[in-house]
C-alpha cells in the first residue's frame, strides 16, 4: 500500500516530538552542569561528529575495494602487450592486466577495467574514477607532481615508425632533420620530450594514437614516436610499419602504476606488491607471454 505525503508527516510527527524531546533533555542536562564543563562537552560532541563526516568522506581506498568487492582499474585498451584489448574478441590481455588481477587476487576480490587513455590519466585517477592506473604510465616530473607513483615495473626507451616506403629516414640520425615532420600522441611522455629534444625537425601533436598512426601510413607525417611495447604492436599487425631505434639510450624511461595522493597506506600495498612479482618471476613470466622481457625492471 502507497504512503502519501501527508501520512508520512502524520507518521513523523511523534518521531520529532521524541527526538525534540531527547534534544531538550540533553540541553536541560548540558545546562544544569557547570558552563566551562557544557561548553567542553558540546565541543567534545562536535569534533567527534566532524570526525566522523570527514571519515566517511576520505574512505580508505583499501576498505572501499574490500566493500564492494571489487578492485577498479584505469587501462588504456590500445597498448599491445601492456592493456591490449582484442578488436576481434575484445579480450583483454597483457602484462598490466595479468598483474592488475593477480593484484585483485591477492586482495581477494574481483578486477574490473574501464577505459582510460594518457590525455585523461591525471583527472580519471584523482577524480576516483578508479582505484589505480596499470598501463605502463609513463614516470614524468608532472605526473609525479599529480599523482602517487609506485616503484617502476617497466622500463623503454623512446622507438621511431616509419612508413617502409619512406627513403627519407633510414636511421635515427635523420629524424631530426629540416622539413621531417615528427608526430606524437597528445598526453604521452613523448610530447614533452620531443619538443623539448628536437632542434630541425617540426612536431605534429595528434589527439590520439589511431591519427597519429594514420598520418605516417597515410604520408602527412614522416616517423611517430612510441616505445618498445607500441612498436611491437606495429610490427605485428601491420605491413608497412618499420621501426628504428637509437644507437645509444636516446630517454630511457621507467613505467609505473598511478593512484590518486594521499593514499599513501594504498601505496605502500601496491609497492610490497611489485616488489613480490619481481622477486618470485611473475613480472618476468608474464613479460616473456607477452614478448617484451626487455622491459622488465630487475629485482
């Protein structure tokens, strides 16, 4: 049977004449004692509530995985070998993904993924959109400044595509060069470095990795950036793709997991964490499925 509105304030009203009444009752104890001691006891009453909303409102990321069962992840689905998702299947597989769930095993709940991308990195994380990062996020001065980082798992240095038809750029040496066009992905780690690193050569920022693939294999750039992971990918699924490295370390750069700040107990789980994949082989195991030992940070 359906209440209305004017049953449920009938049905109210003695609940708020007994709490008004216990209010009254409490006031009429606070104000029988001595004001220093009411006083003392109405702040004591106030700071515990204030503790409390402020418990609830900063939840442990910790308790807040055990809750629901459930650990969050933030990937970006495009990142063969590290978050790959599968367009034939739509599988999920790489080595952040096999750690993400042996993570969630060890926490004794389930993984869940949702999309992210490093455009979005920053805000997804510290608007708790997930509980962590695990797509080999690339370790920066900004993103160290934003966000708690782990200890890195990962490490690769920078690999340039280009197009196997182009004459222009055989070896590393002649990417920087007048008239090269040199392309990145907005909101990767190469952005900033090659912008800062290149001295001839003009750089095109694409909005995404899918244009800025395109714009080599279709000629309007002449080489991207990425790194080991991504050149793989190229190489495996493409027939046009060739990849050039460095003769010597051009930016080695570690990769880490990304959690939002002051979740410092979180951190230091996730830490003892890497520390035990890499230790007991895990990371390695998982890296050699994937074909990219030669990422792997030694214990």
């Amino acid at each position: 049977m359906q209440t209305s509105a004017d049953d449920e304030g009938r049905e109210s009203g003695p609940a708020r004449r007994g709490l008004s009444r216990a209010w009254l009752d409490r006031n009429r104890s606070l104000a029988a004692l001595p004001s220093f001691i009411a006083l003392a006891l109405r702040t004591l009453l106030a700071g515990i509530a204030l503790m409390w909303t402020a418990a609830a409102a900063h939840a442990d990321v910790l308790d807040e995985v055990g809750a629901r069962s459930a650990l969050i992840v933030c990937i970006w689905p495009e990142y063969y070998g590290i978050t790959w998702r599968n367009p034939r299947d739509l599988t999920l597989s790489g080595i952040d993904i096999d750690l993400a769930k042996a993570l969630a095993s060890e926490l004794g709940v389930s993984a869940q993924f949702i999309d992210s991308s490093f455009a979005h990195l920053i805000e997804d994380v510290t608007q708790r959109r997930c509980d962590i990062a695990m797509f080999g996020i690339g370790v920066t001065p900004e993103r160290a400044s934003r966000l708690l980082l782990t200890e890195p798992h990962l490490a690769s240095d920078v690999v340039a595509i280009v197009h196997r038809r182009n004459k222009r750029i055989r070896t590393w040496i002649d990417i920087d060069r007048t008239g090269v066009l040199v392309a990145v992905t907005r909101g990767t780690y190469h952005e900033p470095l090659m912008r800062a690193r290149l001295k001839r050569a003009e750089l095109l920022v694409a909005g995404s990795a899918r244009a800025r693939d395109e714009s080599v294999e279709a000629g309007r750039a002449d080489v991207f950036m990425t790194d080991a992971a991504y050149a793989r990918r190229m190489i495996d699924t493409t027939d046009w793709a060739r990849a050039i490295t460095p003769a010597s370390p051009f930016q080695i750069t570690s990769y880490a997991f990304a959690i939002r700040p002051g979740e410092e107990r979180w951190l230091n789980r996730v830490n003892a964490f890497v520390r035990r994949v890499k230790l007991e082989g895990d990371l390695l195991e998982s890296a050699k499925r994937h074909g990219l030992e030669s990422m792997v940070i030694a214990p």
